[in-house]
C-alpha cells in the first residue's frame, strides 16, 4: 500500500459502453458485478492501494444519479467532472482537476472505470517504475504470445506480423502529472484525437513511456462474455484461496576460452577469457531461465532454444530469460523473487553484482529488492579453480492462485 499525495487517479467513465452490458442494462461500468458495481470494484481497488491518493472521476453529463446508486452514494474524498465528447476530451477534463488541487499530485495514474480487477501488486510496479524514473511514463502491458497476423478487407492474409517486442497495453497509465496535462492540452489545440490510449500522446511528442509487468485477470469489460469472465474470477476469488509457492532450480556450466568479454547476468564485463556456447552463453541468465520453466513444468532452455537451431547461434541470452518469465506470467504465476550463484575464480563479480540484480529484475519485470546474486570461488579446486569454467546456480520461486480443496 502506498500513502501520500504523490499520486491521483482519474477513472475515466464517461462512455456509453452499453455494448458489453447489453440492451436495457446501461453503461457499462454501472453495471453489477457480484454484489457491487463495476465502477464500485475499481473505485476500492485504488482505495485498498491507497487510502489517501485523490481521485477523480470523469462522469457522462447523463449519469449523476447512476454513478451516486452505483457508489452507494459513497463520493467523500471524490472529485466528478463531467467528460468531452471523446475519451482523450475526458481524460483532459479528469486531469485538469487533479492539477487545480493543493496541493496537486505528482504523478497520474490513468485508469479505465471497466478494468475493476486492477491489483495492489500492478499499482506498486507501477509506483517503482515511477520512482526509478520520474520523467518518464509507464504502463502495465502484456507480452503479445499469439501469432499475429494482418490481413486486407477480404479477411485475405497478407502477412505475419513478428510478435517479438510487442505488447497488450493495459491501464492504469501513469505520468507525471505536469507532462502528462500539457501534452493533453497540446493535442486538444491541434485537435489531434486519434490517439487511442494516453501512451499515444506521450509518445506523440516524444516523451518516453516504458512498460511494465501487466496482469492477465486485469481485464477490460468490453463485451457481454468478458461479463461471464469475469463473474468467474468473482467466483474464484470468493472460494477459499491457499497460495501455491513453487520454488524452481536451475543449473548451468560453460566452458571458458580466450576471449576480451564475457557477460554474466546481463552484464558485460572485461576479461582475458570469454564463455564458449551457441548464444553469448550468459550462465547466470541460462540458470535462471530453467529455473523459471521449473515452476511450471516447462522443460529446459534447451527444449525452448535448441543449440541446434541456428537462429540463436549468438543470441544475447535475455531473450531466453524474457520468454521463460512470460511463460510463468501466462501461466498465471507471479515471480516474487530469484536467486543467482556464480562460482567463478575470476572475474570478481562484487563490483558488478548491482548492475547484475537490475539487469535481472528489468528483464523478468519485478522490483531489484526481489533479485539476489552472489559468487564464490571453488578454492582453486575443480575445473572450476582452473579456470577452465564457470558454473552457475539459481532458484526462482513464483507465486500461483490455487483452488481451495
């Protein structure tokens, strides 16, 4: 939970919505959910965050009543204005109000009212990245795992779009507010309103957003079947919940031979050997990633990334890391912390074991307070204390829901 005014939110719940609510139910985020409304559930998730962060809420001019039945009659602390005529127009009016306040926050946080199962834990990732870097946006997004493909208006298939580096934005998306207002304001002067999310505006005038670690449950209700979802996440989040830890080990060996380089956690380091393998033979990275696939079942790295395969001859090892940390991610799990071990004569690993944690947690998505590495020699012993190698041990454990029994 986080506390003070650093942060104010804007739920944007201006819209119709009425396509997943269906013939005669209303706008969307009005509807019920349970036994409380859609906008209620995302009202309390900021709260359970943070009590004390302002929030505004961007209504339709049509729905006083529905958003005071829906809240229960509950606006102490709320601040509601009435939205444009377009989301980008709302979401300016929303920040507006935060801005006017005092004292005004220092960052804000964008959410859509139809996302009721924002969580804790993607609020504080978010509030990381922020303090990491206070410049910059940030949003939560998914890592796209399906075959993409774009097609004509036939329907016809013209190609296969890489999916490599592309992601599913979710919300809420964050900014500093004094940025984030001025770029609104830009775009509304040169009515520039083809923006469908506000990491486009940023974007827009070149402003850098970054992403982080989304949740697959943080689902946006768009259409009546996300409803049937979503009161199935309901059902299982009433059930009785025991957590399912799973600890994972990994362990990896790679012969050292001359070289200038070697590269170790993510980490480029100089040196008189290098490690000899089919991609940059990253030892740290390697063990981590079967650690990673041990949580849930998945094989080796080396059942996901033959060496056989020529495609990775030379690979920088992080894409392996990545993959194993959103097949977990898929899998419904959530990596709360590694564990890396690096028994190695040389080189020493001390002056560079900071860059290596954060090295590990941007590629996995998780806070550097959750990432430990450590090294020892093997007392001149071995293969190891000849130098003709380095070995490397890791554990990861991730967190799964798991049904009451």
């Amino acid at each position: 939970m986080q506390t003070g005014q650093r942060y104010g939110v804007v739920i944007v719940a201006a819209g119709r919505g009425e396509r997943a609510a269906g013939a005669g139910n209303g706008p969307k985020q009005y509807r019920r959910l349970g036994a409380k409304s859609v906008i209620a559930r995302t009202l309390g998730a900021f709260r359970e965050w943070n009590p004390e962060c302002p929030v505004v809420i961007v209504r339709h001019a049509d729905d006083e009543a529905l958003l005071r039945e829906a809240l229960s009659g509950d606006l102490d602390g709320i601040t509601v204005v009435t939205g444009g005529t377009t989301r980008q127009a709302s979401v300016l009016r929303g920040l507006e109000a935060l801005a006017a306040m005092d004292p005004a926050p220092q960052f804000a946080l964008i959410h859509d009212a139809a996302r009721p199962f924002i969580t804790s834990a993607v609020l504080d990732t978010i509030a990381e990245s922020l303090a990491d870097d206070p410049e910059s946006g940030v949003i939560p997004a998914l890592a796209v795992s399906e075959t993409l493909k774009a097609t004509d208006d036939t329907g016809r298939i013209h190609a296969t779009v890489p999916r490599s580096g592309l992601y599913r934005a979710q919300t809420p998306q964050a900014f500093p507010l004094a940025s984030i207002l001025d770029v609104h304001r830009q775009a509304a002067e040169t009515a520039a309103e083809e923006f469908t999310d506000d990491a486009a505006l940023y974007e827009w005038a070149n402003l850098p957003v970054r992403v982080v670690a989304g949740d697959s449950r943080n689902i946006k209700l768009t259409w009546p079947q996300d409803f049937e979802e979503a009161e199935r996440m309901l059902k299982d989040e009433t059930a009785p919940v025991l957590p399912d830890v799973r600890v994972g080990h990994g362990y990896d060996t790679h012969q050292l031979v001359r070289g200038d380089r070697i590269v170790l956690c993510g980490v480029e380091i100089a040196h008189d050997r290098m490690l000899s393998g089919h991609s940059d033979a990253d030892v740290g990275f390697h063990a981590l990633t079967d650690a990673l696939l041990a949580t849930i079942g998945a094989g080796d790295i080396g059942s996901h990334f033959p060496p056989s395969d020529p495609q990775w001859k030379g690979q920088a090892s992080h894409v392996f890391l990545k993959h194993a940390a959103t097949l977990v991610q898929d899998a419904g799990g959530r990596v709360t912390h590694c564990d890396v071990t690096l028994l190695c004569e040389r080189p020493k690993i001390g002056p560079h074991r900071e860059a290596m944690r954060e090295s590990i947690a941007d590629v996995i998505g998780i806070g550097v307070n959750r990432v430990s590495v450590k090294a020892t020699t093997n007392e001149k012993i071995g293969f190891i204390g000849r130098e003709e190698g380095i070995v490397a041990l890791a554990t990861a454990t991730a967190v799964f829901p798991m049904e009451g029994e």
